[in-house]
C-alpha cells in the first residue's frame, strides 16, 4: 500500500498479549531507521521490552497490526510445541548409555 510507513512499536510482547508503551513514526530512510532501532532497542532491553517495525497508514493501525503479530505468531508457536511433543511421545524410548565408573 503506498501509504504505509514504518512505526516503531516499542512495550513487551508476552506471547499474544502486548503491553505497548509507544508508537513512534521511524524514518523513511534505512540506515536512520536502524540507528534508532538500536537505540530504542536498548533502552526497552533494559525493562525487558523490545522494538518491533510495522508498516501501516497510522499510529493506530501499527498497534492492531502488531497485536494481530503477536496472536499469530503465539498459535503457530504454540503449534509447533504441541507437534514437537507429540513426535517425542510417539517416538520409541531412547535408550541409556551405560557408563562404567571406576573408583580408586
């Protein structure tokens, strides 16, 4: 959409909940873009937060976008754990290695 522009979603992301504590228009160009990624990226680092850059045509609809983000990427990760479990619990039981112990 060439109305879109990138904004920095700045707050922390708890699987599909996010606490956001700032949406701030980042610049057009790509290397101030990140520059001030990295800046804002450790400022958040350090209460634990993050910076994500989302495309949108306002404030507003970068919030809903990264909200939306992080509901899918919570159900595909969830996903992936809950196939991850069941591969182990199907898979035929490992079986130890005994290693000898030699006392002195």
């Amino acid at each position: 959409m060439p109305d879109e522009r990138p904004f920095f979603v700045i707050g922390q992301w708890s699987g599909p909940d996010i606490e956001v504590w700032q949406i701030l228009e980042a610049p057009d160009d790509p290397d101030e873009r990140d520059d001030a990624h990295a800046e804002y990226s450790l400022d958040a680092e350090e209460v634990f937060g993050s910076v994500e850059v989302v495309y949108a045509t306002s404030a507003g609809q970068a919030e809903a976008i990264a909200r939306q983000d992080a509901v899918e990427t919570a159900e595909r990760t969830g996903r992936d754990l809950k196939r991850q479990r069941e591969q182990r619990a199907n898979a035929a039981p490992r079986r130890r290695r005994k290693i000898p112990h030699h006392y002195v």
